[in-house]
C-alpha cells in the first residue's frame, strides 16, 4: 500500500542526488587534484598519500550543499607541533591560491573557496600519533583545533568504514541535512550520522521510509536531552559529538523533532514544509518514475512556535 509521506521523502531524496551536479563534481575534483598536487610537490617524503573524506566519500551528500575534503596526514617528525604544521599548511594555500580563492582557517580544516566558480573544498592537515603509525592498521591521527583549544584524535577511516554499508541509515542522514540546510540549523552532519546510526543500532526501524524516519526522530526526542546519551565518535570514543551542543540546542532540537512529528501526524501535508524538493531537478525526479502524484502539490506553510536555532 502506497503511503503519501514515505512517496514524497523518496522524492525529495531522489532531487538532491549528487548526480545531478555530475559536471559541477567534476569541477570541484579537478580543483581537488591541484591542491593536492601542490601539497605533494611541497612537503614530499614529509607526507603520506593525501585521501578523500567528508559527505561525499561517506554518500550522505547533497546537491544543494556540499563541498569536498581532503585529509593530508603528516609524519610525526615533519612539525614539531600540530599548531605549526597547520599554519604551514595554511600559509602554502593562501600562496598558491590567494589571488583566486578566499581561504580561511576555521574548526580543524582550511576552507577554500574558489571565488570566480564558488567551489568549495576542505584541506584538514592531521598528523600521525607516534612514528611510522599512520602505515599500520590503525590509522589515528591527531587534528589541530584552531580555536586553541588543544588537539582532536580521531581515526578518520573507521569514521568512513563506520557508515559505509548502511544504506537505510544514510538515506535518513541526507533527510537530516536537507531540514538543517531549508531551516538553517547550524548542527554538524556529522552529529546528525552519529545519531541515525544510533538510532538504527537500538530501534532496529523497518517498514517504509517515513517509518523508519520518524522511528529514528522519535528515539531523538526520547534520548537528546538524557545525561546517560552519548555520541562517540568511531574514531576515538572519548569524543562525545554530543557535547558539541548545550542543554538549549539539545531542548531546541527535541522541540523541532517533536513539532515535526506532530504536525505530520495531524496533517501528512505538512511534510512539504519540513522538506521541500530542489525544484531544479523536480522534473528529472519524474522522468525516472519517482513521482508518485504530489509533484503539483502546494508546500504547507507551517509557522514555528518556538524560536529557531542557528
């Protein structure tokens, strides 16, 4: 049997597809392929093979919001801290690129955005824990936090491995980022993986996609604000994402989830106005039979209650 809200997530999934923007990705690869050509002839034997990461490599990426990531691991004896290194790294993009992007330091990452074509992509120098490690199995780097803060360990491959064969729980991942980008929430994406995932482990959902969708919301309202919650990163467990937010962004977001749910339930058109189609590739949506009779419908326009985070 058909149901309406499941038909329509699918189709609003089905408009933010990366391969939409197949001729913008590769722009944006083969401005990735110059940085890292420019990091490699730069620090040579001093680095290990610069590799992929963020949304795209981990396929819960959408079109209306994305940029690439790249993950540049350093020897242990190439900085003598992870403060030097990051700004040497930094200061090297701004020479090659200061002219035709805008870089900046932010978080854990150098941000780049090429100004004449807005591509965006992530430069995250890292380096390895002790000597000669980053070749062995497990991988673990260690971030610099530009905010002074002190460092991040992590372990970027098990954060990739991590989602990689779970299909259902990135379909509801992208539905997470596509409300934060139309309601302009400021959560990490990776915050919003962490907690599918989760969800998934102890709900176990099945059925249709707005089923299991809104199985996953409600284990969020139920959970978010408990002491006992925790979010740790696969990558090194003693990082909580969940502690990147404080108890109003953890009341804001139950709030959000619970409202959703509310009006949904009471009205199923009330899911236009939670999640709105790319209208630029509504038609290509079509063509490929993933239109399901609601692609004339008339969004619903649902005023908030409460202010909005972010």
């Amino acid at each position: 049997m058909a149901d309406y809200k499941s038909d329509y997530l699918q189709e609003v999934l089905e408009t933010h597809r990366m391969k939409h923007v197949n001729e913008t990705l590769e722009q944006y690869r083969a401005k990735r392929q110059e940085i890292r050509d420019i990091l490699i002839a730069e620090y040579g034997t001093n680095i290990y093979e610069p590799f992929n990461s963020g949304s795209y490599k981990k396929f819960t990426a959408i079109n209306t919001k994305f940029d690439l990531d790249l993950i540049v691991p350093f020897k242990y004896n190439s900085f003598s801290t992870l403060e030097s290194m990051f700004n040497d790294v930094s200061e090297k993009i701004k020479d090659a690129f200061g002219i035709q992007a805008v870089v900046r330091d932010q978080g854990v990452s150098i941000g780049i955005v090429f100004t004449e074509d807005e591509i965006n992509i992530d430069v995250v120098p890292a380096r390895e824990t002790s000597k000669d490690s980053f070749d062995n199995t497990h991988k673990d780097l260690n971030l610099h936090k530009f905010d002074g803060t002190g460092y991040l360990k992590t372990n970027i491959h098990k954060q990739i491995e991590h989602i990689k064969s779970k299909t259902n729980e990135r379909k509801i991942v992208r539905l997470l980022k596509i409300w934060k980008s139309q309601k302009r929430k400021k959560y990490k994406s990776f915050f919003f993986e962490l907690l599918a995932i989760k969800a998934y482990e102890i709900t176990s959902p099945t059925g249709n996609l707005w089923t299991q969708f809104s199985t996953v919301l409600q284990y969020i309202v139920e959970n978010i604000e408990k002491d006992t919650f925790k979010l740790p990163d696969p990558g090194n467990s003693n990082n909580d994402l969940l502690s990147t937010l404080d108890s109003y962004q953890k009341t804001l977001l139950k709030s959000d989830f619970e409202l959703m749910l509310t009006n949904i339930k009471n009205n199923e058109k009330q899911i236009e106005y939670y999640f709105e189609k790319n209208k630029e590739f509504s038609e290509k949506a079509s063509n490929n039979s993933l239109s399901y009779g609601v692609a004339g419908a008339t969004p619903v326009s649902t005023p908030s209650s409460k202010q909005r985070f972010g």
